[in-house]
C-alpha cells in the first residue's frame, strides 16, 4: 500500500486500492482532521473572548476619558482656574 499524504500529513487513499484496504487511512485522515477543527475553533473562541474583553475595556476607558473632558470643558466655561 502507497503511504502519500497531504501536506499537513492527512493520509490520502491511493487511487488504485479498493475502499476496503483504504478505509483505514479514510477514517485516520477524518479523524485527525476533526481534532485539528475542533483545536482551531477552541483557540478562536479564546482569541474572541479576549478581543471581546479588550474592547469592552477600551470603551470603559473611553466613556471615563469623555467624561473628565467633559468636566474640564464645563469648569473653562465657568471660569475655573486650573
């Protein structure tokens, strides 16, 4: 039996083998290809729950830089001395 693979290392049926003496590699190749699915989809969860916190952190910090300038425009318009 011919051993090719893809080039992430999936096993690859030969074209000439009957499903019988592939099957094997058929369902290795499935195998490994889900786990590596799931492994991707894990990290993109981590990666968007820490996007998803960095930006919530961001527009706090936003919203409490809009706020003091805010206050330091109505305390120029009152004439306060800094």
């Amino acid at each position: 039996m011919t051993q090719e693979r893809t080039p992430r290392g999936y096993p690859l049926p030969h074209p000439t083998h009957l499903l019988s003496d592939d099957v094997h590699r058929l369902r290795e190749a499935i195998t490994r290809i889900d786990a590596d699915i799931t492994e991707a989809a894990q990290q993109h969860s981590s990666v968007s729950t820490f996007l998803s916190g960095a930006i919530d952190g961001l527009a706090a910090e936003q919203s409490a830089t809009d706020r003091y300038v805010h206050r330091l425009r109505l305390r120029a318009l009152h004439g306060y001395d800094f």
